[in-house]
C-alpha cells in the first residue's frame, strides 16, 4: 500500500495526489529521472507532447518491473492540434510515444480562447478519445471559469481534472472553488512555483517551526487543501524530499498564514492571451 491518498474523480477513476512531473527535463534524461521517482516511491507521472519526452516516461515504465495498472500516466494534447482530426492522431501518437495501450488521464494542455479553433470542438474530440478507450480519464489544464462554463453548457461530459498554477503566491481560487462545485478536481502546475516562493519568510519560519523544508511545507499546504500535485526535479535527495510528505499536518494557523501570501503572481503563461501553437 502507498502512502500517497488517491483523489476519486467523477467517473469513478482514482488518481495518486502526488505525482512527478516531467516537465523541462531533456528527453535523453527523462527515463533515468522517472526511474528514480518510481525507486523513491512515485506512481503518478504528468508528462505532455509538448515537453518531448514520453518516449523517456514510456522507457522508465517498461524498465521499471511495475505493471502498467500500478502506474498513472497523465498527457497532454499539444497546442495546434485542436482541430478534431488532430486530436485523434495527437491521441495515438501519444499512446505509441508513451508505448502504452491506454492513458490514465489525456488533457487539453491550453485553452487558446483566441485561435480559430473553438476549444468546445477541441473537448468534443476530446470525449471521442475517451469513448474509444484510449485514456481512462480525459480533463483540462489552464482552463479559465468562463472556458468550464462553456464545456459544461455545452458538452455532456464533466473534465475530471483541471490542471492551472497554483502555489502561495497565486492561490488561484475562483478557478479551484468552480473546480470543487462542479466535481471536477485541481492539480496544481508548479506547485513550489519553480522554487521562487521557497525564500519567503513567512514560509521559512513555519518550516524552521515545522521542522521541515520550505518545499515540504509547500507541499504539504497544497495537500491539505485537496489538490494534487506533481513537483518536478531532477535531483534524487529533493524527489526523496518532496515525497516525504505523510508523517506531518499543518495546522490551521499555517494553513491561513500560507494562503495570505497571495499576491496572484504567475510564473507562466495568462491563459486568456495564450496562444502560442508549435510551427
Ligand atoms: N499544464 C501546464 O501548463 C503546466 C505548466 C507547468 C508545469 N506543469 C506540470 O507541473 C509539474 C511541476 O511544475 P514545474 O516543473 O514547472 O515546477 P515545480 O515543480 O514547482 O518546481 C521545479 C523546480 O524546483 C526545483 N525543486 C524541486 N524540488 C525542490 C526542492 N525540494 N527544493 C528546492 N528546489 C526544488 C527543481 O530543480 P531541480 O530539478 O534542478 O532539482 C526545479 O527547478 C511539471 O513538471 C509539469 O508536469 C504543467
């Protein structure tokens, strides 16, 4: 049995609340990284088409003597390949990069509100995917409230995650609290924020009271709020670290002292504006 809790998503699929994250790890680096994670004790791994290593996630889960069932593998549509065509060919390049039969979880990994492609339609190819079992689970990620409202007006099927960023300096709420009435859960991108929020002195004290690092209080903070993360590194004693999550609680003081430290500050992309598509 894992220590890390599942999170039960809508259609009944459960997903790990801690995962790795692969993101701007170099494709020829990727399957040593995911084997440490998997040695560490990981079984979420979030990787997408975009960051050009599934091929790695897909190397580490076959050298990794784990069955395919122990692990959760989550990707991502690309940017410019929203049209519905796309979406199907995008879907299986992705199951053969990977080598798998199945995703766990397949997202749109951006919105892009201002390209000629309406992300309804993109949503729409999205549940055909789904329907011919080629992802367990299908979801969002940078999904605005006004961009859900819409999928669910006019789709009949629920995202069973959105993916946004999320850490203390950008606590994101109206977008997590949409994401809580509607069922649909947040996985928080970035959740140490690229390390920016690790020297906050409010989060220091509470660590050094703690007796944890900054990055586990951080951790820990997004947990206790009910979101799943998946923090990137390429380092073994910081993926030890960042695993070691279970054996301490914050208390509501902590809680509330981390959540003040919003000041809405994103280190990526607004997704209102986005809309950058490969060549
Ligand atoms: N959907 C989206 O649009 C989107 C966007 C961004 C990210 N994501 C997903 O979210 C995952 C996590 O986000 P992220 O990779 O951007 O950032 P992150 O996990 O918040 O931070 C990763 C950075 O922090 C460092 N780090 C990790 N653990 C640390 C620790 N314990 N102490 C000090 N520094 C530490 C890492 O360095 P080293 O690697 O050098 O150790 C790396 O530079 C991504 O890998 C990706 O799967 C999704």
């Amino acid at each position: 049995m894992s220590v890390v809790p599942d999170v039960a998503l809508t259609n009944g699929v459960s997903i790990p609340q801690l995962g790795f994250g692969v993101f701007q790890i170099p494709p020829e680096e990727t399957r040593d990284a995911v084997l440490t994670a998997f040695e560490v004790g990981y079984r979420h791994i979030d990787t997408a088409e975009m960051y050009g290593n599934e091929r790695g996630v897909g190397e580490a889960l076959r050298a990794s003597g784990l069955t395919r069932e122990e692990v959760f593998v989550t990707s991502k549509l690309n940017n410019g390949y929203h049209r519905r065509d796309d979406v199907l060919r995008a879907a299986d390049q992705s199951l053969a990069d990977l080598g798998v039969d199945q995703m766990d979880m397949f997202l749109i990994h951006w919105p892009l509100p201002t390209i000629d492609v309406d992300y309804v339609e993109t949503w729409k190819a999205m549940i055909e995917v789904y329907r011919a079992g080629k992802a367990r689970a299908i979801g969002v990620s940078n999904f605005q409230v006004p961009h859900l409202q819409r999928l669910l007006d006019e789709t009949d099927h629920v995202p069973a995650v959105n993916q946004i960023e999320v850490h203390p300096y950008l606590t994101n709420e109206s977008v997590r609290a949409f994401g809580a009435q509607h069922g649909i859960a947040t996985e928080a991108w970035s959740p140490i924020a690229q390390g920016l929020v690790l020297g906050d002195p409010v989060l220091v004290e509470i660590a050094e009271r703690v007796g944890r690092t900054p990055a586990q209080v951080t951790l820990r903070w997004h947990l206790q709020r009910g979101d799943i993360v998946f923090p990137k590194s390429v380092t073994r004693s910081r993926v030890e670290e960042n695993f070691a999550l279970f054996d301490f609680e914050l208390g509501d003081a902590e809680m509330s002292a981390l959540g003040a430290l919003n000041r809405d500050q994103r280190t990526g992309p607004d997704p209102d504006t986005f809309a950058r598509v490969p060549a």
